[in-house]
C-alpha cells in the first residue's frame, strides 16, 4: 500500500493596514521626534489615513504638527526681522535727515542769540547815550538798541522752539511709518505660514465638494497639513526668509539690489517666488490623491487636478484676508504713534 505525502500548505500573515502602519511607526520607535513622523507621513501616504485608528505614540495631530514644522521657525524669523529692521531703512534715514536740518537751524539760531547777547553786553558798557546801529537800524539810541537786541534774542528763542517741535512732530509721524512698513514687512513673511496653516478646514471643504464620492475626503484637512509640511518644512523656512528680506530691502541695504534689477527684474523674482511655491504644492498633491485613494488625474498641470487647484486658492483666499487684517492692525499702530 503506497503511502502519498500531502504538500506542505505554507500560511502567509497577511496584516492589516492598522498593523502595517504600526509597524512602520514602531521602526522609528527609538527616533520619535517630528522629522521622523515626518519621514513615515512622506514614505506610507497610503497607511497615513490609519494613524487615528493604531494611535501610536508620540504620533502628533495635523494641526500640531503643522505648527511646529511651518508657524514655529517662521514666528522666529519673523520676530528677528522686526528686530533687526525696526530702527532702520528710508524713514530711518528720513529722520537722521530731519534731525540733522534741527540741528543746523538751531545752531543758526543760537549764533543770534549770542551775538545779541555779546552786542547788547557792549552797548550797556558804551558811555554814549545814541549813535547805535542794530541790524538794518541806525542811529538808535542805547534803550533802543538794546529794545531791538532784546526782541531779536526772543525772536530767535521762539523759532528755536519751534523748530524743535516741528522736528519733533515729523520724527513721531516719521517713526510711525517706520513701524508701520517693518510691522507689514515681518508680519507678512508670518501670515504667509499662518495661511498655510489655515488654508487646511477650507480646503477639506472644496475638496468634499469636488470629491463627495470619496469617504476620505472629509479628512483632507489632515492630509493637507501632513503633506504641505512634510515637502515644505524647508522650503517654508526658505520663502519667508526671502520674503522678510524682500520686504524689508531698504532696511537690509537691498534697495539699491532691487532697484537695479529693474521692474522686469522684480516681475521675475516675484515669479519666481510663486514658482516654488506652486511647485510645493504640486508635490504634495500628488501624496494627498495617494492618501485619500482617490487616482491621480490624467492631466496633474491642468484643472483636472483639482487637489492642486484647492490647495492653490485655498492658500489665497486665507493669505489675502490675513493680509488684510494684517494692514489694518498696522494702520492702526500708525495711527496710535503718529502726532496727535
């Protein structure tokens, strides 16, 4: 009787996406720290929609980690250009100007003062009672003379007063304006961050509305915020760096720079600016169609890829109203500084 040998049936764990996610996570389980979340949101776009569910630890929420990789090193670079820039640039140079015009009348008019002053000394020692000449005036008696010393003394003693309250007046005004444009110059690199920041619930909103098939799609406020941070920590850093020293040129010497490249020359560099930052979200598009399982369009530079197109004007919508409030608030500064 022959005996027959059954194959060897071989089992294959198959894991759950949850499980999946947790492994790759428990990889990192000695590294956790924003840069390597960082690096498992950008290498499993596909299990980043499980991260609620496995709840590892340390794993940190769409919004705390979009404020630490994109509102933290913007909100330091910015607070270091208002400092560096506050008392510097054209109303910085306007008000060395208009303290050195107060200086020179007031020396004019000190030099008046003590030439009456030396004049009327040596008319009150002189033994004659007339014959004094003062200014256009002739053939002055000695209180005459010294009437006219004495009014010319009080003359210049009030235009010395009032050239050091109109100096002081345009100094305030000049001064307001002066923290006004470096309030709008440093704020501005800020709000671009903050409008990333809070570009996200406007986009999870357009995109359930181009999407309403796609159960994912109501969390694509956390893609958005895992995605943009995750390709634009850097660039992020970068493009407000950039645009704290565009904005604030005159105060950073670059006013000549800029000046020289021309009007074609700024058109280009501000393309260029908005280049990188097209580019940024292009990246990350293409990750949040993977997150969300929704397939990538055919056409990704048209507006078939309706990621892009809501992430871009998402991003404006909110840059612009930030903005907004932005010069409000710094008009309102002006307006508390400036001259009553």
């Amino acid at each position: 009787m022959e005996l027959e040998l059954q194959p060897e049936v071989e089992f294959i764990e198959v894991k759950s996406p949850i499980d999946r996610f947790r492994d790759a996570w428990a990889q990192e389980s000695l590294k956790k720290g924003f840069f390597f979340q960082r690096n498992i949101i950008l290498k499993n776009p596909d299990l980043v929609q499980y991260a609620e569910l496995a709840r590892p630890r340390g794993w940190k929420e769409p919004l705390k980690f979009g404020v630490q990789g994109l509102l933290v090193a913007a909100f330091f670079i910015s607070l270091l250009s208002w400092w560096i820039t506050k008392d510097e640039g054209i109303y910085a140079d306007r008000i060395e100007a208009v303290i050195a015009n107060r200086e020179s009348e007031l020396k004019t008019q000190q030099g008046v003062i003590d030439s009456a002053e030396f004049q009327s000394a040596r008319i009150e020692g002189s033994r004659n009672k007339t014959g004094f000449t003062v200014a256009l005036s002739t053939n002055l008696t000695k209180e005459e003379a010294l009437a006219q010393l004495n009014l010319l003394k009080e003359q210049a003693e009030k235009l010395q007063e009032e050239y050091k309250y109109n100096a002081a007046v345009k100094i305030q005004n000049l001064r307001a304006a002066g923290d006004r444009l470096t309030l709008l110059a440093a704020g501005t690199a800020l709000m671009f961050s903050l409008a990333l920041l809070f570009a996200a619930p406007v986009f999870a909103r357009f995109i359930q509305l181009a999407y309403p098939e796609s159960r994912l799609a109501a969390k694509g406020d956390s893609f958005y915020l895992y995605y943009v941070v995750s390709h634009g920590v850097w660039l992020n850093c970068g493009l407000v760096v950039l645009l704290s020293l565009a904005l604030g040129r005159s105060a950073y010497g670059l006013s000549g720079f800029f000046e020289g490249i021309g009007p074609i020359g700024r058109i280009i560099f501000w393309l260029a600016v908005y280049a990188v930052l097209l580019h940024w979200f292009f990246t990350a598009s293409k990750d949040i169609y993977k997150a969300m399982q929704i397939s990538l369009p055919r056409d990704l530079f048209g507006p078939e890829n309706k990621v892009l197109l809501w992430m871009h004007n998402s991003f404006w919508i909110v840059f612009l109203v930030f903005e907004a409030v932005l010069g409000l608030l710094a008009y309102g500064v002006y307006l508390l500084e400036k001259a009553k």
